[in-house]
C-alpha cells in the first residue's frame, strides 16, 4: 500500500512525501483507514513504528476539511494529551510537519516554564492542543483552555501515564471533553490496567496491534554484560574506548545516577550529558539539541526524559541500571532500532540485579547474547543459587547485608 491509496488530502500528501514517506508501517495503515472513519481507535506497536504519524496524518485530515478557509474563531478541536514534556514537543513537531499546507494551527504546552507564552497563544485560537496532565489542567482551571468544541481526543504512552500516577489527572480531563468525541489510545504496550481504562472512555473501539504486546524491536541486536556493580563505570568507558561508540544513549534508573555517569565521563575527557525530570525544560532541550546535532557523543536519561527522544538513527542504548519493571527495558531498546534501521542494546548486569534480567527474559522470550570477554566480570562468574530480587525495587538496588563488605562500601563511595 501507498499513502496515496489512504485517500488522503493533496495537502497532506505532499507534505508526507517531502518527509519521504512512500509506504505507510503497519500501524499506520491499519489505524488510519479506522480513525478517518471516525471509529475510536486503540493503537498497540513497539516505538518506531510511526505511533506518532499513525494518529496525526488522519486527524489533520478531519480537520482540514472541517475548519477549511474558514475565517470563524479558532477552537481546540484536538487534544493529545501526553506524560512527559519531551514527548509533547516530539509529537507538536509532527504535528506542524504534516499540517505544514493547511491553515491549521497547534500549541504544545507543558509545565517548567512561564505559561504566558502558551496563554497568549491560546488566546488567538489554536486547532490542535498537545499537552502534559499537569499544565493542561492548570490552564483549564484558570479559564484559558475550552474543551467543548472537541472532535478528538488522544491519549499517547498510555501506559506511561498510568506508571507516572496520571490515571486521577487523566479521568479530570476526560470529564471535560464532550461525549460525542473520539478516542484514540496509543501506546507501546498495553497491559490489562490499560484495557481496563479503555473501556471506561472509549466507544466499540477498534484494537490495532502490529506485534506482539511488549515484544522488542526485531532489528535490535541485544548484549548483556554480567559485571561487578563497582566496575559499571569502568566498563562503559572501556566500550566507548575499544569500540569506538558515538551516538549512545545510556540509561540510569536514577537522577543522581545520571548525573553521576556523567561527571566520570567528564573525567575521561567524554562529552556527555544527562537528562532528568530535575533539569529546567530549557536545560533539558538544550541538551536532547546538542545529542542530536552530534556536538554530545553520550546521552545519560532517566527513564521518563528518554520518553520523548525520538531519534531515527540512534545506533547504541546501554542499560547502564537495569529497570526493575520488565515492560520498561522494551522501551528502552526500542529508542534505537527505529524506522527500519538497526540497532544494538548493552545491558549491565550486576548480582543484585539478576532478578531484574530473569524478570525481563521471561517478558522478550529472546536469547540475548552473553558478552563473558570483558575485564570486569563477576567475580563468582554467577549469581548466588539462592539470590532474590532487590527489594529496594524503586531505588539504584541494593544487595544483600551479608554482601557488603568494605570493598563494596568503597566502590559505592566512589560510584555515587
């Protein structure tokens, strides 16, 4: 199939074009037909897949053939509301790229910055919202943002929404939306919690799903590295050196972590950079900016600044802290992989993590190759046989009391 067999405006085809778009992926030839026809619709596909496009292209449609040359007051007609500020620019770029021959009009708002830009902009009429929970209910509230007019509504990372704690802040901003709208859910997995969701705000929705509910990116060539917890550091560095990596994203389960990674790469004369909720959406910006134009060679994120790095051509992600929830090591992986390129994900994996790797073999049901020729193995070779999941499951993870010994008081000084 070809976007121009989708029945698309001229409009639209021509910008999709000038993007290269020739062949719509699977979740955008199966969603579109469903969303132009005005069908609630529920999206489930690994990231890179074209989510974003999926759900954007036909609702620049609707939009386009209803508001027209129409010279009348604009109104919000779509919102997409999304977790995390990154992701909310990601999706606003995609939207003005494919709307870039209509009349339409799109805000993107999101909290960590003054809000008079985006109030003075709503204030002229807009057509497309996109937003984080937070900032869109405060401007509600405040009287600036008007629902009432809604023709679609979209919720983008689901999933992530419900793990952030917006599941309250999502039910607030569906109340205010008219009845008659339609729903769009879409999201890169799709747990029962979710499913669950959806039948509470969507009508007879129509279930898209192009791979398997939390599968990892076919084309994603996978590695771990059993490694003492003390040499992490030492052995990214050594992978950077010998094979000679640019372009890495690198993943801490922590602020402090991130930032900490970082400071020894500095050492190491590395240019790198962290990226975290704890950073200003300036500094934040800033720093996906200078990743993506090469001018920082490594990016160290937290798992919910990485949501909105979308980048085609990302060659490396290294799990520098493995993640203590299965389904978030497949959206780690699928950062890279995209588009139809691909990729290769390094997992570091210490004794106190192995309950975290069992856990997330169980979920990808892949062979990930064990890389054993490297300097900083486990000194046993193996976890211990009777081993248990690090309880501090929300935290960098801890081992046990019997295991800290002044080696590992020392290595954690010098770590973190």
């Amino acid at each position: 199939m070809l976007f121009e067999d989708l029945s698309l405006s001229k409009s639209i085809q021509k910008a999709v074009y000038e993007e290269g778009y020739t062949n719509p992926t699977p979740i955008q030839e199966q969603a579109i037909p469903l969303i132009l026809a005005g069908n609630d619709v529920i999206g489930c596909a690994q990231t890179g897949t074209g989510k974003t496009a999926a759900f954007a292209i036909p609702i620049i449609h609707q939009l386009h053939r209803i508001v027209g040359s129409s010279k009348k007051p604009k109104v919000i007609r779509t919102l997409v509301v999304t977790p995390t500020r990154e992701l909310a620019v990601q999706i606003g770029q995609s939207f003005e790229t494919y709307a870039k021959y209509t009349n339409l009009t799109q805000l993107t708002i999101f909290g960590g910055v003054s809000q008079n830009p985006q109030v003075d902009t709503l204030k002229k009429g807009i057509d497309i919202l996109i937003a984080t929970p937070g900032r869109l209910l405060d401007l509600h509230k405040q009287g600036f943002i008007d629902l009432d007019h809604l023709h679609n509504l979209v919720l983008d990372e689901a999933d992530q929404m419900l793990d952030m704690g917006f599941v309250n802040d999502v039910k607030k901003i569906v109340k205010l939306t008219p009845k008659n709208r339609q729903t769009l859910f879409f999201s890169a997995t799709m747990p029962i919690a979710i499913r669950e969701l959806a039948e509470m705000f969507l009508t007879n929705p129509e279930m898209v799903t192009v791979s398997p509910v939390s599968s990892t990116a076919e084309k994603v060539e996978q590695h771990v590295y059993f490694v003492e917890k003390g040499e992490k550091r030492n052995l990214l560095y050594t992978l950077l050196q010998n094979e000679n990596m640019t372009d890495v994203l690198v993943f801490s389960r922590t602020k402090h972590g991130a930032d900490n990674v970082v400071k020894a790469l500095h050492k190491k004369n590395i240019a790198a950079e962290a990226i975290h909720g704890d950073k200003s959406q300036n500094a934040r910006q800033r720093v996906l900016d200078a990743f993506k134009n090469k001018e920082v060679g490594v990016l160290v994120a937290t798992d919910i600044a990485a949501r909105g790095i979308d980048i085609d051509q990302l060659p490396y992600v290294i799990n520098f802290d493995l993640p203590n929830i299965p389904e978030t090591y497949v959206h780690r992986i699928g950062r890279t992989g995209r588009a139809g390129n691909g990729g290769i994900a390094i997992s570091f994996c210490s004794k106190d993590e192995h309950g975290y790797w069992k856990d997330i073999q169980k979920l990808i049901k892949v062979d990930v190759k064990t890389i054993s020729d490297h300097p900083y193995p486990w000194h046993a070779g193996s976890p211990d046989k009777n081993e248990e999941k690090p309880k501090n499951s929300n935290r960098s993870g801890g081992a046990h009391k019997s295991r800290k010994s002044e080696a590992s008081k020392q290595n954690k000084k010098r770590w973190y």
